[in-house]
C-alpha cells in the first residue's frame, strides 16, 4: 500500500471544514462546560445538602458513564420523550452536559483548597458572600483549577470525535469519509492523527504558559 | 527407459513439491489447513445481516454456514462499522467479506466480487403516510440518509446532483441508525437498497414504506474478496458457491426465507451500471 | 426491556471488564517502565519516553485504535480484534498512568532516595524498593479514577470488532426499537462497574493507609 498525500490535497477545503466544525464544538463545549460546572459547584458548595446531593448524584452518573452512552440516549432516545436534537446541537448539547460534570469537580476541588482562615478574615472584614467568592475564592481557586482544566479541555476535543457516529460533520467523519470515498483508509487515519496530536500538543503549551503567567501575578501582587 | 522413468519422477517431485510451495501462500488452502475461514462483515444490515435479539443471523450467515459444510470447515465472523471493512479485509483481518456489497466499478477495480446473490437497485424508505414524497424526485431539498462508506450513498449523491434542488445526504455510521431517525423525523427518507428497504417496511408493521420506482440504476449485491494472486483460489471457490447455490436451489430457499421473494440475477457482473 | 436483553447486555459487559483489567495491567507496568526511563535522565531514555506519551494522550482512542488494527499489518503485524484492542487500550492508559505517577515520583523524599543509597541499594533496588510503593501510595486514586476512564472509553472498540456494552447496547436498540431503557440499562452496568472500582479503590488506599502507621 503507497501512501499518497495527493488525495488529502485535492480534499483540503473539506478537511478544512470538518477541522472548523470540531473546533466550534470544542470551545463551545468547553466554554458552556466550564460556566455549567461553576454554577453546579457553587449550589453544591453553598446552597445545601438539598440541592448538594441531588447534584452530586447527577455529577457521579455522568461521569461513571460512557460519553458514547450519554450521546446515544440523547440522539436516540430523546424523540421518544419529545427531544428531537440536530446533530450538532445535540453533540454540543452532550459535550457541555459531559464536561460540566468533570468541570464541577474540578473547582469544587478549588472551593475546597482555599484556606477557611481567608473566607473568615474576609467574613470578619464585612465582604458579603458575593464579594467573598469574587474577591477572595475565584482568584485563589484559578491557580488550583488550571492544570485539570486544561488536561480535561483535552480530553474532551478527543472525545469530539466520538460525534462522528451521530453524523455530525465534524473532523473525523469528515476525513474517514473522504479515505473511504477514495479508498485511502491509511492516509485518512494518519491525517486524523496528526491533526489532534497537533491541536493537543498546542493547548498543553498554551497551557502550561498560562500556569506560568497566573503564578508570577500571584507573587508580584503578594 | 529407465532413465525416462526418472525424469518422470523427477518432474513429478518438482510439480509436487512446487505445489506444496505455493499452497502455502494460497488463501484457500489456508483456510482448509485452519478449519476456519474468517468472515468480516456488518451486523446492521438486515436482512442480509443483523442481530436479532442478541443472534447473528440472516441470509450472509446462512450462506457462509452451508459454504462452511461443503469446504468443512467453521465460520468465524468479525463484525467491524461498515467504513471499516474493506480497510480490514486490504490488512488481511479475515479472509472475506460476506456484507454483501453492490457490484460497482470502483470495488471491481480494487476488488473481487462474487455472482450477484441479490439485486441492490437503490430505492426510497418513507415514513408511512408521508404525503410528500410519492416519487424519488420529492426528496429534492430534504434531508435523507444513508450508511457511511456505501454504494447506495454514492448513488443518493449522483441522483441528488440531477435534482434542482441538492438532496441534504446524511452520512450514518450504519442503515440502522438512519432508520432510527427516519422513525425520529429527523430525515425525511432513507436510501438503500429495495431488498433492505422492503424487509424493514415489513418488520416495522406499518411504520415505513417503501417509494417505487427506485430511483438508483440496476445493481446487484456480490461478496467480496481480494484481488491478490494468492486469494484466486479462494475467490473462484465462493463464486462456485454462489452458482451452485443458485442451481441446486439453496439460495433461492434464502431468498425466499429472507425477502419473501426470489430474484433473477444474472451469473456475473462485468460491467457494472456505475 | 425483557430481562433476555439485560442479560445480554450483562454478557457483553464480561467483555468490557475483562478488556479493560487487562489493558489497565499492562498498561501499569509499561507506566512503571516509562516513569524509570523517565526518572533515568539521560536523554536517549527521556526523549522517547516524552514522545510516547504525548503521542498517546494527544490522539483520540478512536483513531489509535484504527491505527493499530489496520496500520500495523502494514508493517507486517497482524494482529485479531481482541489483541488489538487491548494494545490500543493499554498504551493509551500507560501514557496517562505514567503521567500521574510523575507527580508521585517527584514528592519522594530526596533524604530517603540518599538513605537507600547510602544503605548500600543499587539505583534498581532503589526504584522497586523505595520509590515505585512510596510514588504508587501518592498516586492510588488518580490510578482508580484512570481504571474509571479506561472502562468508559472500552466502549469504542467496537471499532475493532469487539461486541461489549455499548456494541451489544446499540445492535440490540436498533432490532428492538427501545432506545431509552436498553442504553439506561447499559449506562446502569456501567455505573454499578465503576463504582465497584471506586469502592476496590478506597479499600487499598485504607488498607495502605494502615501499613504506613
């Protein structure tokens, strides 16, 4: 079997398009997971057992099941009950659901690494809770919280990939469909590879370049 | 004479001896040294393949068992997503694909394919009922959907090209799925092949239908083989099967068994429509 | 949902979990392999023990393991799906268990590290003896949470022609047209698997816990 990049030529505005259809998705998901996750942390930190529990149980089942369960039960089953999805705002749908849940874990995990001593002091000083959590929780939390932030943003571009099987046009059904149109299977794989291998060698930079950043204006301000 | 007699001898351990060497290669006696022939396939396919309730069955799996008697030898399936067959069969995963696949041009020129067990003009699957689509050319505009990686997808996309309006094709991982969300609404149609598309009209009690004529040009489903010297044998035996099948009547019995009707086609494909 | 489709379901998950403790196995003690290349500094170890993980944490499982099961008969490995699944599995996970074992490896005391020395244990005995339980200690629930992560992506070899959960799961919705309490049920397996793993988990780290005291 030769491999022959002249087949991916020819097909690079599709390619092109898949890669931007995956992207869209990743920020979205990743934007409406982070902001989802923050609200469902808060409630469960400061609204009590009632609402911590209920959410605690939701947050443990998406995260003890399959992403690919998640989206079929949505895709499929959601006409049954009345929730006729697209694709792509069903997969949007799913990605922001699914990483809301690790996302939540991730700054309840915050809340609970900033010292109590700062929240009294704070409490002491008259801040309101609102004040509390913006002044005092938020920028202790963001040192804790980047690096799983950014290994789950990660995770969940690759797992964009599983909503090739919902026949949303994203980057792998696009390329797996031009390597089976053109019988170029191999091609169509390594391309796959390459192109998610780049993308996640890239946010890991930006990244760590980030962490680096947050942690010098933390010094500098103390 | 004497002498004759040896190089008679001599040729014969040669002819021997080179066919032992080159059997060793070939695929079908492989197979008969193994006691198994590896079949790849994709399970949702009905009826020529699928699970129903938990079993393997349809026509590819009755097939492949009375194949699997006359050579002697077990049946081993390996059921992969249809896009990932015919990579798997080019890395040599399994020794045949049953599928069946349409005969095209394409796939002739890449591929072997047996007789045609089946017809596999593309047709039009509706929701029963559904008052505007009563002749293919209404999917004009619409969203329909087809398997991934498929022949009748090709077909789909040639045909919408000569509509006014391009057909909105969706590309599913298996008919299966399309099926689902043609019941879902979320497509208006399914493109397949007229055998399939009838057998889930019946199995869903009312709920499709089927929209003739087909739209697609003529085609037949074939299995599929490798085109490699060392895969002839192996091809040209199940191609034998195929005919024999067809003359002893087995495999209009499976017809019969699985479309509730017998097909006419032709003994081999050549020079496929598309 | 008749309780034949949740057997059967039930059947398919017998192949979820075996694949999956294998894979986490192998995938542990390649982990131990890279982190001791890792922890060598020298670089003809450091740089392709980098390369490989980042390889194998930047390429979505989907496409691993389609590489594996179509790319390596290329180069003249062939390999059957349950073998292939299991490489694909297993190297996925080494490289994520062998980056959480590097956050242990790096809070091992240096005065023990020199005390072992100075006891007169080889850099070998060293690495077995003192730092892969001190570093493992540390690292137990990122361990059962990657035991978690590999079960769920499980669900994507049947790519590679393995029939598990969600395989069975899909086959089994599409024949019966009972989408919600067929992929409920198999989420459901997933769950009470999982949280077996969880409750495994928090065993050893207790039962750990109490060798330390």
């Amino acid at each position: 079997m030769m491999f022959d990049p002249q087949v991916i030529i020819e097909k690079l505005p599709e390619i092109g398009s898949g890669l931007f259809v995956t992207i869209i998705l990743w920020a979205a998901g990743m934007i409406g997971g982070v902001a989802l996750g923050f609200v469902v942390a808060t409630l469960r930190r400061f609204c009590g057992p009632a609402v911590n529990l209920p959410l605690g149980f939701v947050v443990e089942v998406l995260r003890g099941t399959p992403f690919l369960i998640q989206i079929f039960l949505l895709y499929y089953g959601g006409p049954f009950v009345g929730l006729m999805l697209d694709p792509t705002p069903c997969g949007l749908i799913g990605l922001t659901v699914y990483s809301a849940a690790y996302y939540s874990e991730i700054f309840r995990a915050g809340f609970a690494a900033v010292p109590p001593g700062h929240v009294e002091a704070a409490e002491c000083l008259g801040l309101t809770r609102m004040q509390i959590i913006r002044r005092i929780q938020i920028p202790e939390m963001a040192l804790i919280v980047l690096p799983p932030a950014v290994n789950l943003s990660v995770i969940l571009l690759k797992e964009s990939a599983v909503l090739s099987i919902i026949t949303v046009p994203e980057l792998t059904a696009t390329v797996s469909a031009i390597g089976s149109q053109q019988y170029a299977f191999l091609e169509a794989i390594f391309l796959l590879a390459v192109i998610y291998w780049v993308l996640v060698e890239a946010t890991d930079r930006l990244g760590r370049l980030a962490e680096h950043r947050l942690a010098r204006l933390r010094f500098s301000k103390a | 004479m004497l002498k004759k007699h040896l190089v008679k001898a001599a040729l014969g351990a040669a002819l021997l001896i080179s066919t032992a060497l080159s059997a060793h290669a070939d695929a079908l006696s492989k197979i008969k040294e193994a006691g198994v022939i590896k079949v790849g396939t994709e399970t949702a396919f009905a009826p020529f393949d699928f699970i129903d309730a938990g079993e393997h069955v349809g026509l590819n799996v009755d097939f492949f068992a009375e194949l699997g008697k006359d050579l002697g030898v077990k049946v081993e399936w390996v059921a992969l997503p249809w896009d990932g067959v015919f990579p798997a069969l080019e890395a040599g995963k399994f020794d045949f694909v049953a599928g069946p696949a349409t005969i095209t041009k394409a796939r002739l020129e890449r591929f072997k394919m047996t007789a045609p067990i089946a017809e596999a003009t593309v047709a039009i699957l509706k929701k029963a009922g559904d008052k505007t689509i009563t002749k293919p050319e209404d999917i004009a505009g619409k969203a329909v959907g087809a398997g991934k990686a498929t022949a009748q997808l090709a077909q789909l996309q040639e045909y919408s090209a000569t509509l006014p309006k391009k057909v909105d094709a969706r590309e599913y991982v298996s008919f299966n799925d399309a099926y689902a969300d043609l019941a879902a609404g979320r497509i208006v149609a399914v493109a397949n092949s007229l055998p399939n598309i009838a057998f889930v009209a019946k199995q869903r009690n009312g709920a499709f239908e089927v929209v003739t004529p087909a739209f697609g040009k003529k085609a037949y489903f074939g299995f599929i083989g490798k085109k490699d010297a060392d895969s002839a044998t192996l091809v040209e035996y199940v191609n034998a099967e195929v005919l024999k099948m067809k003359k002893d009547g087995r495999l209009g019995k499976m017809q019969e068994k699985w479309f509730g009707t017998t097909f006419d086609t032709p003994d081999e494909v050549n020079d496929p429509a598309f | 949902m008749t309780l034949k489709l949740f057997t059967l379901l039930l059947q398919a998950a017998i192949s979820t979990v075996g694949i999956s403790l294998v894979s986490i196995a192998i995938g542990f003690v390649i982990a131990i392999l890279l982190s001791a290349a890792r922890l060598s500094g020298k670089a003809i170890y450091v740089a392709p023990t980098q390369l490989f993980i980042s390889f194998f944490r930047g390429v979505p499982l989907l496409v691993q393991l389609l590489l594996i099961y179509t790319l390596l008969p290329v180069i003249g490995i062939n390999v059957p799906s349950v073998v292939a699944a299991i490489i694909g599995l297993s190297l996925c996970t080494a490289a994520y268990q062998a980056e959480n074992m590097r956050g242990g490896f790096e809070s091992v005391p240096k005065g023990l590290i020199e005390a072992a020395e100075v006891t007169g244990l080889n850099p070998t005995q060293t690495f077995f003896r003192i730092r892969v339980p001190i570093a493992l200690r540390l690292t137990l629930p990122a361990l059962v949470n990657e035991a978690i992560m590999i079960l769920k992506s499980s669900s994507l070899v049947s790519v590679v022609g393995i029939i598990e959960i969600t395989k069975m799961a899909q086959d089994l919705a599409s024949s019966t047209y009972l989408p919600i309490p067929i992929f409920l049920s198999a989420g459901l397996i997933y769950l009470v698997i999982n949280w077996v793993i969880a409750m495994l988990g928090r065993y050893a780290e207790k039962s750990l816990a109490g060798t330390s005291a």
